[in-house]
C-alpha cells in the first residue's frame, strides 16, 4: 500500500489530505473511498489517462484509493495528482522513500500537464502542518505557495517532469519568493475632487473610524469619484490582514504568478446585478464572494437602491456578524467579511431630488418606495449619510485642490492607532457596551445628544451611531473626551429628511 500526501480546499481552508492507494490482484477497476466529492471521482478518469500519456503503465488490476481523514468530504481536482503518484508509488513505479515529506497538488490533464487549482495558499499552509517540508505543484501558479516559509516548492508542468524529479533523473526548478518591489497600485487621489469638502471630511471620518458611508446625490456629483479614493486614505493591511484577504483571493482562484500575494487594502466594486451567491459567496465546494473579497479593504455598492432585494438584505446580517457561513449537505464553512461598506444612491429615481440644478419630476410615493429600499435596518447599520449635493459648472472649473490623500493618512493612521491601544478594534465594531465606556462625554455633549433626541425622535440605534462617530472626530482631534462639537458635526452625517417629512 502506498501513502502520499495531497491536500483539498474547504472554504479558505486547506486541509491535508492523505491518499492511501492498494494494488489487488483483482479484476481491474478503480474505487475512491472516503468521502470524494464528485470533482474526486472524476480524477480517476484523468489519472488513468494521465499515466498512460506519459508513456507509465497504469495497473491491470484492482485500485483502491483512500483519502484520509475519511469524515470530511473532500472537492476539488486538486488531488488528481497526489492520486497519480500513489498509484505509481504502490504500482512500484516510483520509491515511496522518494515521497516522504512531500505533498502533491495540482489537476491532471488527459496528457499528463499539470493545471492549478484554487486554494494554494491555504494548502500550502496545510501542507506545512501535515508535516510536509516540500510541495510540487503546476508551474505557474506556484508563486503564492512560495510565500510560505519552511516548505521547499517545486514547480512542474506536467506529470512526466514530476516523475523525472522523483526518480532523481532531472530535479525539478525550485521556485523561489520573487524579490519585487511592492507594485502599490497607482491610489487615486482625494485632491482629484473639487470642492464636496462635507463629503471628503466624510470619507475622512470614515477611514478613520472604520465607519460604513452612504453618498447620496445626483447623478455626476462626484459620489463614484470620492467612494473610489477611500482605499487611498485607509491605513496600509496588517501582515495578519494581508495573510486572510490573500487566503480569501486564492480560494477564489484570483491570484496568479504576477499577483502571488496581496499588499494593498481590496476594492470591490460588483455590478449592481450581483446575486446574493455573487455578493456572498456559493457554490459546491464553497468560493468566495464580493464580501468576503473586500475583507480588509472596501465593498462599493454602487447605485444600492438598484441591486435585487435579496442581495441587499443579505447584507445586513453581513454587516453585523461580519462572518460569512456558507452551509453545504456535509458541513460549514465560515469565510471572513469585515469590510467598509461604501453605498452610493440617488435621492430620488430621477436623480434632482433636492438639486438646484434640475427639478426633479419624481411624485412622492415613488421617492418613498426608492428610499425604502435602502431604509431601515440595512440603513442602520451604515454609520456616515453623506450628501453630496451636484456642484455647479463654475466650481468645476477651479483648478484641483485641498488635502491630497498623502497629507491625510498620517491623522487617519494616528486615529486607528488610539482606537487600537484603546479598545483593540476601530470605533465602528465597538460593542454597545464598550462604546458606552469608551465615550468619554463631556456633561455638556451628553445634554447635547439628549437634546437631539428627543427633537429628531432619534431611535436608540441611530444616536448609537451618532456616538460612535462622534468618538472618531475626536479621535481625529486627539482629543480624550467627547464634546459639543463632536456631537454636533456627527449629528450632521444622519441620513436626510425624506421628502413627505419636514
Ligand atoms: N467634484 C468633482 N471634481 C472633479 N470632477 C468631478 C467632480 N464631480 C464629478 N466630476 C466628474 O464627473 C464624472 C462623474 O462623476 P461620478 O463620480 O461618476 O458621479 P456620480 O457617481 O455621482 O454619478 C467624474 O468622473 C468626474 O470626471
Ligand atoms: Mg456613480
Ligand atoms: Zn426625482
């Protein structure tokens, strides 16, 4: 009986699995036991072809292929090639000794070439607890498998090149962390905006404090322009941050020989026909969706009120458990989204609700069914509404200006880093009861806020977040205590009066 070492994916997961292989002398046939998804079955029709195109001969006799632990069910095409090896281990084709220590990832193709899977990262990282100090894997999609220290990673193109290097003819290429300058993407500038200084001291909060934002205008006021220089002014990602959003991009197979890891914060944008399954992620076994893509970095939701109901109420469970879990027939498995929320709307469907610079032709009750759809709880949870009112031709013109985002990240890096020794989390996760503690009101700001209250008939959520945003302007300020003029400003991010209102 042969033992090689492959590994399978389970969300972002990468679990060692061990591949047992036994030659009987009975009629030829192939079994794989132990939980194999459908992805696993079909291996053996690749490996026997596999095998054979690479001039080895495939056994005439009865294979029984194990994959251990037996409980967990596994997926994937991934461990077509440590099935390969272990049948030519036990076949006699290959030393076990030439095995040990080693694991082997990758898709066969009919003629033997070795394809990527997704998911290397975090088999690699499996690997690496399994006891492994090698890995072969298909050339190419080896670069982010190299990023992890203690294990050796060879890079092979097909099954033939993987058998040539453990029969000790030809060694196969060691692949190596590339040495690369940090390609930091070119971050978009905030000084790009003319004028919307609410808006930009907005977004400044927000980065600040980790706080969702909600820009609401007409049409080509700049709402898509300023929600895509928020990635710009956030603190860089944490090395355990980059860790789990370069897991996360693996196991949805969007890294590559030139993108091997992630260094700057994600953006994702999706398109506002994303599916919940797109949004948060589906499909058996289990990949990542936009969520769980913009974890550490920006979700915009772009255009919110237009995406399907049920994408947009997914996300409010999202939003407060900041976890994903997907269940399938056999298990869960939870995939990380803490994200910044970033939405955009219009104030009415036509757009000029409220504009100088058009009428808006919208009638009443269709501005309350547009704005009922990003109410209530989904709004709940977005801390900053920011207005950014449609700017005039004049204003346009006026050459660039103000704070770059260069000049504001120190003050927002300065901020998080108060939030962090304070309470370890930025002010936007705080719990209820941590915000109470940590608030720090003057007497005069308390009064404040009770005041608003009770003339804005604030419900306890919102003067939550009223609290929570003030804590962050004065976070900003460095200031210990919370005063009037922090509530002041925060009471100006709540969402605007709807139009039947006053
Ligand atoms: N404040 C601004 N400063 C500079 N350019 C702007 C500004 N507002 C809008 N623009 C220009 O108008 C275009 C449309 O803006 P966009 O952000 O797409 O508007 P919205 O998303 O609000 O509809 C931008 O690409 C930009 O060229
Ligand atoms: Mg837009
Ligand atoms: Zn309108």
């Amino acid at each position: 009986m042969a033992r090689v070492l492959g590994a399978s994916l389970l969300g972002i997961d990468g679990i060692p699995v061990e591949v047992e292989v036994r030659i009987s002398a009975q009629l030829p046939r192939i079994d794989i036991v132990g939980l194999p998804e459908l992805s696993v079955r079909e291996s053996a029709a690749r490996v026997r072809a596999a095998i054979s195109s690479v001039g080895e001969s495939f056994p005439q006799n009865r294979v029984t292929i194990n994959l251990a632990p037996a409980a967990l069910r596994k997926g994937g095409s991934g461990l077509d090639l440590a099935i390969a090896i272990g049948i030519l281990v036990a076949s006699g084709a290959v030393e076990p000794q030439a095995t040990e220590g080693i694991a082997f990832i990758g898709e066969l193709a009919l003629d033997g070439r070795l394809r990527g899977v997704r998911g290397e990262l975090a088999m690699t990282l499996a690997a690496r607890t399994a006891g492994c100090r090698a890995l072969i894997a298909p050339a190419g999609w080896t670069a982010s498998a190299s990023l992890v220290s203690d294990v050796e990673v060879f890079a092979a193109g097909d099954l033939a090149a993987v058998i040539a290097h453990l029969r000790g003819h030809e060694p196969l290429a060691r692949q190596t962390p590339e040495a690369r300058d940090r390609p930091t993407q070119p971050t978009l500038c905030l000084s790009d905006v003319r004028g919307q200084e609410t808006a930009k001291r907005g977004l400044e909060i927000a980065a600040a404090g980790g706080h969702g934002i909600l820009l609401s205008g007409p049409p080509g006021a700049g709402k898509s322009m300023l929600a895509r220089r928020l990635p710009g002014i956030l603190p860089p990602l944490l090395a355990e941050e980059a860790l789990t959003a370069t897991r996360i991009h693996d196991a949805a197979g969007l890294l590559g020989p030139t993108s091997p890891a992630l260094s700057d914060r994600p953006f994702r944008a999706p398109h506002h026909t994303c599916t919940v399954a797109g949004l948060l992620g589906g499909g058996t076994p289990p990949v990542p969706g936009e969520a769980s893509l913009a974890h550490g970095g920006v979700l915009l939701l772009d255009e919110l009120p237009e995406f399907e109901r049920r994408a947009r109420e997914s996300l409010r469970q999202v939003l407060e458990d900041r976890w994903i879990v997907l269940a399938r027939a056999n298990y869960t498995c939870r995939l990380p989204a803490n994200f910044m929320l970033v939405a955009t709307a219009n104030p009415c469907p036509c757009g000029w609700w409220g504009s100088e610079q058009r009428n808006c032709r919208c009638e009443a009750r269709s501005i309350e069914r547009y704005r009922a759809r990003i109410s209530g709880p989904l709004l709940d949870r977005i801390d900053l509404h920011l207005n950014v009112p449609g700017q005039a031709w004049r204003d346009l013109a006026e050459p660039a200006g103000g704070e770059t985002s260069a000049q504001l990240r120190p003050r927002i890096e300065r901020a998080r880093g108060v939030q962090q020794s304070r309470a370890g989390a930025c002010n936007a996760d705080l719990a209820d009861a941590r915000l109470v503690r940590d608030l720090k009101a003057t007497g005069a700001a308390h009064a404040m806020l009770g005041r608003a209250v009770d003339r804005l008939r604030l419900s306890a959520r919102a003067a939550r977040r009223v609290q929570r945003v003030a804590r962050t302007i004065a976070d900003l300020a460095a200031e210990e205590q919370v005063g009037e003029e922090a509530i002041a400003e925060a009471l100006g991010y709540r969402e605007e009066e709807s139009p039947g209102g006053t």
